[in-house]
C-alpha cells in the first residue's frame, strides 16, 4: 500500500480514515512496550489477528511478529495494519466525499473542525440534557479521542505524528465509539457558546462530522484522524 497515494490532489488539513479502531486500541499498548525493548505484547497482538500477519506479510514484512525487524516506523505500521481496504486494495471511503471535504478544510484557527467543536461546545440545559443518554461530557471525551488520543497529551510523545511521507495520526475512535459519537452529536446533550466566532459554525461542522460517522457506522468500522501541514 502507498501511503503518497492516499490522498489525490491537494491534501486536505484534516482526513477521516476508516480503520479497524479495536486492532488500533490493541496496537498502541504493544507498540509502545515493543519501543521499550518489550516485543511479547507485539506478538500476541500478531498471534490473535492472522489477517493482520497475512496483510504484513503481503507487503514484504519477512517476520511480522519481531517488531525489531520491521524497518517502518510506528505510524506507519500502525496505519497500514489497520487500515480498512476495499478488494481493489485501495482505503475504504466514507460517505460520498462532500462532508470529508468540508470537515478537511474548516477555515478557522488550526483548521480542525473537531477542534473547534471542543472548544465552542457548551452543555445544553438541565432539562434538555436529561432526556439524552449521552451528555456533553461524554461527546467531549469522544472528540478529545479522535482529536489527540495519539498525540504527547495522552502518549507523552509524538511518534505517531511523525511518520514515513508526513503521516501524522492524532486520534481514532473504535466502531462502538463511532457510533456513541454520532448519536450523541446528533441528540440534544450539548449547545454552541454565546461567542462561537463563525455564524453557523459548529451547526455545519458537527453536521459535516455527523455524516461521516454515520458512513463508518454503516460499515462497522472505526476511524483514524490524520493531520497534513
């Protein structure tokens, strides 16, 4: 798989990925004790998913269960492991490309529409919020996931930010928090803030958002978040 190839064109700031969000919530914890000289974790994590020593080995990994052997750095492994495929071998889609568009290029700050939805989100009131199953603290949690879940606020390093061809992965979410995401996106939990700077803003970014999860749920799928300077 070519990861130039992902993107055609101009890339976007910000890409949504369908991945295999359970094989990631799996990966991370090995490759993180495998980049401490540990590499038992990494191979259990090969020995209960043979897909992905068949995938590995496709691309000409020799021995996928050494992590030591595998030239490519983390983000690059982790991506290519876990990224969702169609039979042609190309990176599954999600919806029909409008909304991914819209969420890639959100003009405002540092182009991430998940960024300013964390910041310009308040609770909804009392009254509201009670008949929603999952509050604002919960969508917060979800979008603080897919926004930073593999960045130095929760890894305390930016490995994953840094890879082969500029790959930076920021975040994911697994299937089922997919799925909790959109709901609670598109329930009655939160409100926008009084001082939202964009007329509208948070009304198309989460609807943009809302569309894209919903393509992902429709696939039992989870997704990656990807950054491009």
């Amino acid at each position: 798989m070519d990861l130039e190839g992902l993107d055609s064109g101009t890339s976007p700031f910000i890409t949504l990925d369908a991945c295999d969000g359970d094989l990631v919530r799996s990966m991370i914890p090995a490759l993180e004790a495998a980049a401490e000289g540990d590499n038992g974790p990494w191979a259990q994590v090969l020995g209960e998913h043979p897909s992905m020593v068949e995938r590995l080995h496709g691309q000409g990994i020799e021995n996928p269960t050494d992590r030591s052997s595998i030239s490519w750095d983390d983000p690059t492994l982790l991506f290519t492991a876990s990224i969702m495929l169609t039979t042609e071998g190309k990176a599954l889609p999600l919806g029909d490309g409008k909304a991914r568009e819209r969420i890639g290029r959100f003009p405002f700050g540092d182009g991430s529409p998940i960024t300013y939805m964390i910041d310009y989100m308040r609770p909804n009131s009392q009254r509201a919020a009670l008949t929603q199953r999952i509050d604002m603290e919960q969508i917060q949690d979800l979008l603080h996931r897919l926004n930073h879940a593999l960045s130095d606020q929760h890894l305390g390093h930016t490995r994953y930010n840094n890879g082969k061809a500029g790959l930076d992965i920021r975040g994911y979410l697994t299937a089922e928090e997919v799925r909790t995401l959109r709901l609670g996106l598109a329930g009655r939990g939160w409100s926008v803030t009084a001082d939202e700077p964009i007329d509208g803003g948070m009304r198309d970014a989460s609807k943009n958002l809302i569309a894209v999860l919903r393509a992902a749920e429709r696939r039992d799928v989870g997704v990656f978040l990807r950054s491009h300077s």
